[in-house]
C-alpha cells in the first residue's frame, strides 16, 4: 500500500488527529478506534454485568492480561515473563528505586535531563534511606558523549542511575546500549525512563544489557492512561524485591500460596511486582492499541514514518531565524525549540491552540515542543511553520 494510502488509512482511525493538528503525542497520544472501542465494550459490560462476575477472573481476565503482558514483551524483544504491568511510568520507577538493598550513604544518581517523575522517587529514597542524591549534568552533553560522562562521574557509591532513554527535557535520544555498559562497568545498576521512547524508537531490551525499563501506555503507544509496564531484566530481578504487593503477584498456579500465618510465595517472574486493581477497560484498551499498532499501522514504518517527520520538523522551523532549536542528533520524535527572548512560550502556545494546531510548552526550560508521531503529516508541520512565522511578527 503507497504511503499516502496507509497514512490515510491510520488518520480514519484516529478521530482526534482530525480535529485538529495533533502534535503532541509526548504529553499524550491519540486512541485508535479499536482501543476506543474496546475501552467501551469493556466499560458498558461492567455497568450492564455488574463487576462481581468473579468466575471471568480466572478464565478471561487474567488470561487477557498475560496477552497484554505477551504484548509489551514483542515490542521490547523480551521474554513476557520479565514484564510486569504497572499504571504509568513513575509507577515502574518507583518499584525500581524503592526495591533496592539501600544502605545509608550510597548514592541515587539522576540527571538534570529527568522529569520530575524520575526524579521525585530518588529524592524521597535518599530521604529515606540516608542516601546520598547526585545529579549529573548532561543538558550540555551531545548525546554521543553521555556514556563517557556518566563513567566518569558515577564512583563506587552509586548503586542506581535514573536516567531517560529520549529527553522531555530537550528530546536527545541517548545511547542505550552504551549508558548500560558505561554504568555497569561503574557496578550501578539503571532505570530507564522511556515514557518518550517506548513507541517511538525501536527496542531490543535483552541485547542494550538494561535492568529495568518503565514504559507509560498513553503517549507514544496511544493507550488509554493509568496502564504501563516495567521491564526487569533476569539478572536485575534476582536483585530487586517487591515494595508494596498485592493479589496479582501470588504464584497462583502454586496451591496455598499464601496464609494468614505469614506463608506467601510470590510470582517466579515479573509479575511479583504487581499489586492488584488495574483497570479492566484499560486493559481492553491498551492490549487494541498494541495490537493496531503491530498488525495493522506496522513498528518498523511507525518509526521510520516518526523519524522521516521529526527531519522534517527540524528543517522546516530551522529556516526560521527567530527560533533556536536545540534538540540535539541523534532524537526521535521530539523536538525543541525557544523563541526570541521578548516572546512568551504561553502566548505563542495559546495562539497556536486557537489556530488548531495543538504543541506544548515546556515550562522550566521556557520552550516549545513539537511531538511528530506517525501519523502527521507534512502539510499539518507546513501549516505549523507558517503560524510561527506570522505569530513572531506579532508582539507578545
């Protein structure tokens, strides 16, 4: 099928792309109608069923969240059984950060490249724990160099670098591969924030050596919100011990797993580091979402279709000599760019929503993002380009 078809093909089942410019995908992406569909079907079972139908739990429900576990696991290039199912990405970073053998006065590194999301569970658990907090500077850093800093910066104390595989802060897309084996080489184990990089940018978990991995479901895989996953390597979870716990992380194919006398026996997988209460709708939706996107958009062409766009961001608002992009090469589907200095962020980013043409601002860094996703086209960037343009003739 010619691009322009299958791109045609995937915006029909995207109702919010048509209402206006949807170039926002890093705050979050569009539901495609089967997971709308799904998300409904499931939602109007439980108002019409009621939600007391416990004899589906173990011959539908649980069974249909080993499929969305089976899901995410195709998308990493991992076995399902290093993959729990978490609610966002903060809730993977968590379980990573607070799972840990902590002594007082070893170290927690993040960098000044994080959300708050990341960095919050490192800032508690040195509160906590008595650890010492470090915070690498890599804003400065071309993405190429950040291995190279981060072996030289991390010491015998650090045990766990927190860290983004793509950037909300400036969209770089780091090295994977080589942060692990920097880190590793340095004895500190990673978490991996990829709430921008899951769904934009191809993964093979096993092979980058990563320990753990935290994948949000509403951005770039264009779920519904409060459902993610976490990737925990084999050897990370032999390390790693459930925080908080609950009644999907019992080994329920083992009879009397638990008692009121103190027995528990856990998954022997990732699923130990589930609780319970995920949202049965979202699960519909989320494991629609992932099913559209391999069977019926394509992994390989959404990134490359995700790829194509962001070049073509970046050198169409790169003529613009009033913007300063300052997204470095390598990315993925983010880019950033400040305006003039007498210009507000907030006041461009208004106009653009009245124009139906919907970025975001990036508050600390006083920015503007475009996010690409593969569903874009070039006339909506064309359409972009041409706003700013007016809008930076006008004052702020």
């Amino acid at each position: 099928m010619p691009d322009s078809q299958h791109i045609a093909s995937i915006r029909a089942a995207l109702p919010a792309v048509n209402q206006y410019a949807y170039l926002n995908t890093g705050t979050c992406g569009p539901l495609p109608q089967p997971a709308i569909d799904a998300l409904a079907s499931a939602a109007r079972d439980q108002a019409e069923q009621g939600r007391i139908q416990t004899e589906l739990y173990f011959s539908k429900y649980l069974p249909d969240m080993h499929r969305l576990r089976v899901e995410f696991a195709k998308l990493f290039g991992a076995a399902t059984d290093d993959v729990a199912l978490t609610h966002n990405t903060t809730d993977g970073i968590n379980i990573a950060v607070w799972g840990q053998d902590w002594r007082a006065g070893e170290e927690v590194v993040v960098t000044d490249l994080e959300h708050e999301g990341g960095v919050m569970p490192a800032i508690l658990a040195a509160r906590k724990f008595g650890l010492n907090l470090r915070t690498l500077s890599l804003l400065d850093c071309p993405p190429a160099d950040v291995p190279n800093r981060i072996e030289d910066q991390l010491t015998p104390a650090s045990r766990l670098l927190v860290i983004s595989h793509v950037s909300w802060s400036n969209g770089a897309l780091l090295p994977l591969d080589e942060i692990m084996q920097a880190a590793h080489a340095r004895g500190c184990q990673v978490v991996i924030d990829a709430a921008q990089s899951a769904g934009a940018v191809p993964l093979d978990l096993p092979v980058s050596g990563v320990d753990y991995y935290a994948v949000p479901g509403q951005k770039w895989l264009c779920g519904p919100e409060g459902i993610g996953t976490l990737y925990v390597s084999p050897a990370a979870m032999e390390r790693l011990s459930p925080t908080y716990t609950g009644y999907f992380a019992m080994n329920m194919e083992a009879p009397d797993c638990w008692s009121c006398y103190g027995h528990l026996e856990l998954a022997p997988n990732a699923r130990r580091f589930e609780a319970s209460s995920i949202y049965l709708p979202g699960v519909y939706g989320m494991l629609a979402s992932l099913q559209w996107l391999r069977k019926e958009v394509g992994w390989d062409w959404a990134f490359a279709r995700i790829a194509h766009l962001h070049r073509y961001a970046r050198g169409l608002l790169g003529r613009n000599s009033r913007l300063r992009l300052f997204t470095p090469d390598p990315a993925a589907g983010l880019l950033h760019f400040y305006l003039p200095a007498d210009v507000s962020p907030e006041f461009i980013n208004s106009e653009l929503i009245r124009r139906d043409l919907r970025i975001r601002t990036i508050p600390h860094m006083a920015c503007l993002r475009v996010s690409t996703g593969f569903w874009n086209t070039e006339e909506e960037i064309d359409e972009l380009a041409a706003a700013l343009e007016e809008l930076l003739e006008q004052p702020a």
